[in-house]
C-alpha cells in the first residue's frame, strides 16, 4: 500500500481526494454529526477518479477463479422487530393488495410471538444469494443506547447468528449510534458479539453511516477490526474518495498509514431511493456504477437492509437489488462478503 499512496502523492488534487482532506476541518455537519456534501461534488461522485488514476499508472487487480470485478454485498440489521409505522404502512399494502397472508405476517405476528418477526429472514436472504452463487455481510447493532428506539438484544440471536457462520455468511458488527468516536464503545459491542458469535469479529459499519475522518479509521483499528465498510454516502450514491477499490486509508494529521482496510460502500437501498424519481432511474444508476466498477476491476459494494426484505411496501427496492445480482452474475462477478473481500485483499492482492 505504501507504493500505491506514494503514487498518489505525486497529484496534489488526486491525493487530497483520495485522503478525504477537506473533510479534516468541516464547515458544516449534518443533523447527525456527518460531513456535509456539496450538491456539485455528489454529482461528480459517479466516477472513481483516484481509481481511474491507479489503473492509468499501471495498478492490476485480481480476484479468484479470474473474476474481473467483485460484488460486495452486505445488509444492516437496524430492525429485528418492526417498529409500528413500518407494521402500518405494510398492513395498509397489504390490504390494498388482498393479501390476507401477508397482513397475518406484517400484524399479527407479536400475538404469534418475536420468533414470528418478518423481519427475522436471515434465511430467505441467504438463500437469495446463493442461488446465483453470493455470499453476504450482516452486521449487527450490539449496543444498549440508541437515539430513536430500543432495537434489540444481540444474544436473543444466537441461533440466527450461528446459522449464518456456518453457512459461510458474514456476521460483523454494526456500530452503535454514539460509537463511532467512543473507543471503549466500540471495543465493548465488539465483545458483546463476539460472545454471541463465539468467534472473532472482523467486519465493521456504523450506525446511520456516522464517521470522522481520520479518527474513526484509527479506533477500529486499535478496537482490533479488520475491515471498515460505512464510507459512503447517507443520501446519494457513488464513490467518496474517487475509490471503486479496497484501501488503506492515510492519516495526513500523523503523515501515516492506518491499520485497516476500508471497503468503501458505493450503494445504500434508502439513499438511492431518495436520489431517484422512479424504479428506473434507480436502476440505471446502479446498472451505472456497477458498469463503471467493472471496466476498473474493482469493488462496488451494496448496502440492502433486511427490513426491505420483510415489508410488503418495499417489493420494488427488493426487485432491484434481484436485479443487480442478476446482472452481475450475468457479467461473470466475484459475488460475496465483506470478510472474504477482506481476506483476499489483504492476502492474496495487495496492491
């Protein structure tokens, strides 16, 4: 990694992008402590050009079994149980649609008990993916504190989680609300699902894609992850430092390397839908990145919670995540998690 920064270095505007520098000193946050885009740099957003620059100067990638680019895909487990809107909107599409069983599903499951959540489908997800040969992420919130409401306790998954390892799905953690600049935090809700897990955790997101340049990056690397995947972006789509390629982000304040992978998120089902009038421009855009990521050989990852897959009101964001394994099944992909992304990368291609 020290030859590819080295690299970068020699293009003031390319390295300035890549390590994310304005980002060091914001001049505005959002209302959740994020940095806050400009609308013309979102609109830039769909090319990689620190990507591009790499390739241009020689930089090759490789995947196994010859794969010309990867899929990362992952899901943030933000619900386990539906909260009421979520019932309501479903049971109304439900009854709008005379589907009974569905609204049995969507509304009568706590008299059924929480094993009945349809937001527990851990399963029906995995075996989406593996019918077209992909593997995925889920991670996971351990933490006690949320802003919003009470999620769930991580231990009352135990069986889900197990199931998930030994299928060869990755279970990560997804950071609390308040974690991401809390170093003890951090390393607690990491215990607390290792416990649950029985095995180490690599994989890392934070809760509402909260993050700070650079410090993040260096508590979990210190807390012992090896892999972050929440740089992207909370309500647009595309590359956020010019990457469609696993990195190894820089610390200019200490002139230094950090100790961490980043596989950088490139796609996230609610903000796409935000940025997108229709089903179709959505679709194009992701078709889009996808295209772009491939003719760069790289990683484009892609964010889908697992409420979408419980909830009768999202079939179309469901559709179009089928769609998009579809496609790149179809265009030959490296389909799979973010641990076995990790893993590669770091063993096998380290650029």
């Amino acid at each position: 990694m020290r030859a590819m920064h080295d690299l970068l270095k020699q293009n003031s505007n390319i390295w300035d992008l890549f390590s994310r520098r304005e980002e060091y000193c914001p001049e505005k946050l959002d209302e959740h402590g994020r940095f806050l885009f400009a609308e013309k740099y979102l609109k830039n957003a769909s090319e990689p050009e620190v990507s591009r620059f790499l390739v241009d100067h020689g930089m090759e990638v490789e995947f196994p079994e010859n794969r010309t680019f990867a899929v990362c895909l992952t899901h943030d487990m933000d619900d386990i149980y539906p909260p009421l809107s979520h019932c309501l909107l479903s049971s109304a599409c439900c009854l709008k649609d005379l589907d009974l069983r569905g609204l049995e599903s969507q509304f009568l499951w706590k008299f059924r008990g929480a094993e009945y959540s349809p937001y527990l489908n851990f399963s029906e997800i995995m075996d989406l993916e593996e019918d077209l040969g992909a593997k995925s992420s889920f991670y996971f919130i351990a933490s006690r504190k949320d802003p919003k409401r009470f999620r769930y306790d991580i231990e009352d998954l135990e069986g889900s989680l197990g199931e998930i390892s030994d299928r060869g799905w990755e279970a990560g953690l997804h950071g609390g609300y308040y974690s991401y600049n809390d170093p003890e935090a951090l390393k607690r809700e990491k215990e607390r699902l290792e416990a649950v897990l029985g095995k180490k955790v690599l994989g890392f997101r934070n809760h509402y894609l909260r993050f700070k340049t650079p410090e993040t990056w260096e508590l979990l690397a210190d807390a012992g992850f090896g892999y972050d995947s929440t740089f992207g972006f909370s309500d647009s789509v595309g590359f956020r430092n010019g990457m469609c390629h696993p990195f190894r982000p820089y610390n200019l304040n200490e002139d230094r390397e950090i100790d961490i992978l980043e596989i950088p998120l490139t796609v996230m089902d609610v903000a796409l839908f935000k940025a997108s009038g229709s089903f179709e421009e959505a679709w194009r855009c992701t078709k889009d990145l996808i295209d772009t990521t491939a003719r760069f050989n790289g990683v484009i990852t892609l964010l889908w919670h697992n409420f979408v897959f419980g909830c009768s009101f999202r079939k179309d964001w469901i559709k179009l995540y089928e769609n998009a394994l579809q496609y790149c099944s179809e265009k030959g992909a490296w389909m799979t998690s973010g641990e076995e992304i990790y893993r590669w990368w770091d063993n096998e291609s380290r650029v």
